[in-house]
C-alpha cells in the first residue's frame, strides 16, 4: 500500500510534467507554405475592400414603426 501511495502521485506527476515533441511551424515543416499563406492573405485583404451589393428587395424582418 505504500509503495502505491508513493508510485500513483510520481507516475501523475510523470504525466502532467511530460512535454511530449516539439511542435514546428507549418511554415518551417511544409514546403512552399509561407508563399501559400502569404497568397491567402493578399487574396483575403482584397475581398476585404471591395464592399457588397446591397439587395434592393431585402426581406423585412421588423414590421414599420407606426
């Protein structure tokens, strides 16, 4: 009994300190994903300024103040 009082804590503690393997950027593990990431983010700054059409018959979902 207690060399598992001793061992359960050590063997949690084992658990909760492991820092299992180094996480890398995608941008250094994949090939060509910084120019991929670089071409979303100019296309997405240029949607981004370009506004939308309004729609003329837009559908009302407050009825008018009386």
């Amino acid at each position: 009994m207690k060399s598992l009082a001793f061992t359960l804590p050590v063997a949690i503690a084992l658990v909760y300190l492991h820092t299992g393997c180094e996480r890398h950027p995608a941008s250094q593990t994949i090939p060509q994903y910084a120019e991929k990431l670089e071409k979303q983010e100019a296309q997405g700054k240029e949607k981004a300024t370009h506004s939308e059409p309004a729609d003329s018959q837009a559908p009302s979902y407050f009825p008018p103040k009386n």
